[in-house]
C-alpha cells in the first residue's frame, strides 16, 4: 500500500500546470575531492538509495542476459555499477564518466568489492570517443541524464548510445522525469532528510529540478534509440522514467539471488522498493524480478 503522503503529490501533478522550468544544475562535473566523497558515503548501497538501487540492478540483469560487453553511462563512484557487475559476473562492465575524481572513487569501489570484471574510461557521454563503434552488447545508464546541459545534449548523448551498440544490442536507461510543481520537487528531495546528509538532498533536489520532461525523453529515444526500446514510467506520475529493451529469463541461481536481496533489505527499504516496484508495474512495466507481492 503507498504511503498516503504522496497523495497530495499524485493530486498536484496529475491535476496541476507546469508551474516552474528546467533548471540545468549548476556543476556539470563533481571534481571536488570532498564533495565526492560526502556523495559516495551518502550514496552507497547500504543507505537510503538502498531499494532504488536493487529494483535497477534487478532490471538491468534482465536486460543484459547475454551480453558480454556492458557500457555504463555516467558510472559515477560505481555503486550502481558495482551491484549489477557482482550480480553478472561473467559480464565485462565499462564505466564512463566525465570527473576523474569520480572515477576514481569508482576504482576503489569495485577494488573493495573484489571484483575483476569492470573497468573505467574518462569520457563526455554525449561524444563518447573513448568508444568504438558497433563495439558493446549492451548500454546502461542509471539517474544519470538530467545532469546534461540542454535537450541537444540528451539527443547527441541517445546518438552516441545507437552508433557504439552492436546489431540487436539491448538498452537501459532510466532517469527522473520533471515534475510540475515545486512543492512536489521539494517532497521527494527531503522526504528522507533526516537519514542522509544535507548534501545529498540539496543534490537530490537540484537533479528534480534538472530533470527533462518526459515528452522529450519520449522523443529522443523515438528519433535515435533502436525500435526495440520501450519507454516506461511511474503510474500517472513520470517520477522515474525507464527506456529498456526486452527483459529476458534470469538464470535460477540469479532469480533467487535478488529475492533474497530483496528480503534481507531493512523493512523501510523493502518496503520502498516494493512501492517503487508497483508504481512502475501500474505504468506498463512487466517481468518483475523479485516475485511475491508487493
């Protein structure tokens, strides 16, 4: 059952105009060593974006059964990464990203997790030159996108996506979608302020007003995605936004694995996640992983 805060949200958006816009964040790139490292902490795997993080990696391994190349866009400190790397690791993972700082943060992640199967390469995600062409299986992208300028960078970014897939190469992206009103900007950005550093809402509130709206989204991955990609979002509410290809069957030992993530999650956590996973379900997104209800 969602929590019944948000049904002011729900009301505001659906019935609401537009009332603010796009706001492009202030510091394209994160450098500064202290302020990666207060993200990194506050954004590991084990905090408030504990359920978020599980329900991408979950989707994504759907997405990428098969693949032996994986692309991350804008990998950041690699928690994302470093989850679906050690869910998949007979998968060779690439993280890109524009801040060296931020790579290197991502190096001790995965060096901490033990893992052999992921490395980075600096780069601009809209002229990804560090890339061949046709030369991956798969691209992933994970809340990564509104940090981009201006709408021609989301479309030269979703061009460089098409140009380094191979033939039949599967898609995942997901990213917020702007919101209509302010006060419903502000609800998500601080509705866990008291579990994480003031930093992260601050970050978290300047990325919703960032966000791209979901018709331009819809747009970019219709003019230069594959036809294979669907778009998805939260019910009624574009929150979240998802471009995927095909889910494919998760081996047995995979499936169990994620359930059982699932349930070891603290109970605030499972239970975010299982909202996340119902809102999402509402808005047309099928072959949930996890099993159970929600």
């Amino acid at each position: 059952m969602p929590r019944l805060s948000l049904l002011p949200v729900f009301a505001r958006e659906i019935f609401g105009a537009r009332q603010f816009p796009r706001e492009p964040e202030p510091d394209l790139v994160m450098s500064d060593p202290e302020q990666v490292a207060a993200y990194s902490h506050a954004g590991r795997i084990d905090g408030v974006m504990s359920a978020s993080y599980l329900f991408h990696s979950a989707h994504i391994s759907q997405v990428i059964q098969g693949c032996a190349r994986v692309l991350d866009l804008g990998c950041g400190p690699a928690t994302q990464l470093g989850q679906v790397a050690g869910l998949n690791p007979d998968t060779e993972f690439v993280g890109v990203d524009l801040s060296e700082t931020m790579l290197e943060s991502g190096r001790k992640h995965v060096a901490s997790l033990g893992l052999q199967n992921v490395s980075f390469r600096q780069g601009d995600i809209t002229r990804l030159a560090c890339i061949p062409d046709r030369s991956v299986d798969a691209v992933m992208s994970t809340v990564v996108l509104h940090h981009l300028p201006a709408r021609q960078h989301l479309d030269d970014c979703f061009r460089e996506i098409s140009r380094v897939l191979k033939p039949g190469g599967a898609v995942y992206l997901t990213d917020f979608g702007r919101l209509k009103s302010l006060k419903s900007v502000l609800f998500f950005a601080y509705m866990n302020a008291a579990h994480q550093p003031h930093l992260f809402s601050l970050d978290y509130e300047r990325s919703l007003r960032a966000a791209f709206e979901y018709d331009e989204f819809r747009d970019a991955a219709t003019n230069f995605l594959p036809s294979a990609v669907n778009l998805f979002s939260t019910f009624k509410v574009p929150f979240l936004m998802i471009a995927k290809s095909a889910s494919k069957p998760l081996s047995q030992d995979l499936s169990v694995k994620i359930r059982q993530m699932r349930q070891a999650l603290p109970r605030r956590y499972r239970k975010d996640l299982d909202e996340l996973r119902l809102f999402f379900r509402l808005g047309g997104l099928d072959a949930d992983p996890f099993g159970g209800k929600y």
